[in-house]
C-alpha cells in the first residue's frame, strides 16, 4: 500500500513561525520538535544570475525512522521573479523503518539570491 508523506521545514531563523510536521497518507497531521528534523546540505547550485543555492540535501527524522537524500531533477529551477527564488522537483530515495524507500517531492528556496 503506498503510503504519502509530507514534511514541512522553516528556515532555521523561521522554526518559531512555522515547526516541522508531517502530514501523513490518512491525513493524520503529527508535529515535530525542531529537533526530531535533521537537514543536511550536501551540494550547491551556483545561479549565473548569482546566488548560492542549496542543490542536495540529507534529512533525517528518527522519530518516523526516515533517512532519505533528496536530489534536484534539474540544477537550474531558480524563477526570476522579486524576489528571485529556486523551487523545483527533486528525487527521493533512502530508508524508513529499514525498508528502502523512492519517490518525488518538492522544496523551495528564498533568500539565497543576490541582489541585482
């Protein structure tokens, strides 16, 4: 039975606006302390308008035994709007409960664009 998951993160300056969750298949939401969220930045995408955009990440959530890397489908997603900002689709793949795990999602990023 697929199962759906979604996971929220602020920025670490934000984590008072907005607290890590998920929300699970059933619609079941479930918060999450700070804590229990593991980012981890692997890699950068520089943009030739300029910026230094995180490209490929860790995240780890013991809680929900969830150990997964996430990878940008294509380096270049930055939209060049005001503000500018990178948002796009990214591959999943790693562990949850000791069961190998793929999948597709989401993240964005604003604030890491220089300004013109």
């Amino acid at each position: 039975m697929p199962r759906d998951r979604q996971l929220r993160q602020a920025l670490p300056e934000a984590r008072d606006a907005v607290a890590p969750g998920s929300i699970e298949g059933n619609g079941a939401v479930r918060s999450l302390g700070s804590a229990e969220v593991a980012i981890g930045v692997q890699g950068y995408w520089l943009s030739p308008r300029g910026g230094r955009y995180p490209a490929r990440w860790t995240l780890q959530v013991p809680a929900l035994g969830l150990a997964v890397e996430l990878l940008p489908v294509l380096a270049d997603q930055e939209l060049d709007g005001r503000p500018r900002y990178w948002e796009g689709a990214v591959t999943i793949s790693g562990r949850a409960n000791g069961r190998n795990i793929s999948g597709s999602g989401y993240v964005e990023l604003v604030g890491y664009a220089r300004a013109p």
